[in-house]
C-alpha cells in the first residue's frame, strides 16, 4: 500500500471514531437533559414534602395541644405562642429530632421547659454557661418546676441526690441542665441516665448554645464532640 493510500486508510478510520464519539456525545446529552429534568423534579418533590412536615407542626390537632396552651398561660405567664415556638414543641413532644434556631430572647428556652412538663418524665438540658443554667433554674424553681443542675461547681451532697432523682422512676424532677464536661468524664452520670432511659423516663435531650461550637471552632469546648454518643445510646430520645 503507498503512503497516499495508507493515509486516506487513517482518515476514513479517523473520521469514522469521529463519527462515533459525536454520537456517543449526542446520547450523553440526552441523558444529560434526562438527569435534569428528573434532578429538578425530585428537589421539588423534597421541597414540598419538607414543607409538609415543617407545616404539621404548626397545628393545634395534638392530642396535647390543649394542655399545650393551658401551661402557657397559667404556668408561664403567655398569652399565645412566638414564631415558631409551637412548631419546635410539637416536634420534641411528637419524639422528633429538631434544629432550633433563634435570636436571643427569642424563647427558644420554652420550646422545651413546656414539654418537659408535658411528659412525665425528665428532660436533660446540656449547656457550657453555668451561669445561663443557674439562671434558667431558679427561674423555673420561682415557677415551682422541679428543675437541678449537675457541674463541677455543684457540692457533692447536691450532685449525689440529683444522680439519685436521675434514676428513680418515682421521682418528681423533670428537667436537669449538666454541663458538656460533667457528661464526658462522670461515668457515675451517664450510668445514672442509663437507668433512667432504660425505665422509659428520658424524654429528649436538649443541646444548648450549640451554635458556640461553630462560631468559636471546634475546640472551644471540645466535650461536646462527645454528645454524638447520646443519638446511638439514647436512641428512643428525641434531641
């Protein structure tokens, strides 16, 4: 074969791989006009079954809703709901997990004072500031809810009888603010929630200032990387 003869071989060949790759280049683009079209569909689908359930909440249907607004009222002193108050409540009292995010003074606090008087059993509040426990539980003590906080600044004769209240099924306490550090390294604390869960008495856990951990980095408080243990231990708990 002469050298012109094998150069036209290598266009024909070239022009047929050519021909098959803007082929192959066509069917890519219909099924790229395929993934998007079913991309755009489904986002709208998981739009609106986001609203959906982000809507249900704000219903007064629940089986505790009228118990809901007498506390309200007669406990904590309110006339009606805040943005988004009512929506948060019916979540953790429907034992849904729930992000919660509001200014300061927003009443994010009531979102789960009121449902921990809801339930019979306790709810755990995990904050940094000592000071905002303390103040939080002689708010509530004012309105006569039975309400403990566990810390290194607490005495050792206060720690034990909380610990104590923690475990037992008849116990009237119904919220306990701890901080993230007491949690992490008192074995005696988590055995103690151990029990409670376990007789059915832990009704959801409360991660407070959360938002501390991203704004200040993950080492500000580098306990609450241990918080991720209570979702796989407490599962049943909504958080």
């Amino acid at each position: 074969m002469s050298s012109t003869q094998a150069l036209n071989q290598e266009i024909r060949e070239s022009k047929r791989e050519l021909q098959q790759i803007e082929e192959q280049i066509m069917t890519l683009r219909s099924r790229k006009r395929q993934l998007d079209t079913k991309i755009a569909s489904l986002e709208t689908q998981l739009q609106s079954h986001s609203e959906t359930d982000y809507q249900k909440f704000a219903t007064d249907s629940y089986d505790w809703s009228q118990k809901v607004h007498k506390l309200l009222e007669t406990v904590f002193g309110h006339k009606k709901f805040r943005s988004y108050q009512l929506m948060a409540i019916n979540a953790t009292l429907s034992a849904t997990d729930c992000l919660l995010v509001m200014p300061t003074g927003g009443g994010k606090s009531l979102c789960f004072q009121l449902p921990a008087l809801v339930n019979n059993g306790l709810t755990l509040v995990v904050s940094p500031l000592i000071s905002l426990m303390e103040d939080q539980v002689n708010g509530l003590k004012e309105l006569r809810i039975p309400t403990a906080v566990v810390s290194g600044q607490t005495t050792r004769e206060e720690n034990n009888r909380v610990l104590q209240a923690i475990a037992d099924p008849s116990s009237d306490l119904k919220i306990v603010y701890v901080t993230p550090e007491k949690m992490a390294k008192s074995k005696r604390f988590m055995s103690q929630l151990e029990k409670c869960y376990r007789n059915g008495r832990l009704d959801r856990v409360v991660i407070d200032e959360v938002h501390c951990c991203s704004q200040w980095g993950h080492d500000f408080r580098t306990d609450y990387q241990f918080l991720g243990v209570l979702k796989t231990q407490f599962s049943k708990a909504p958080i």
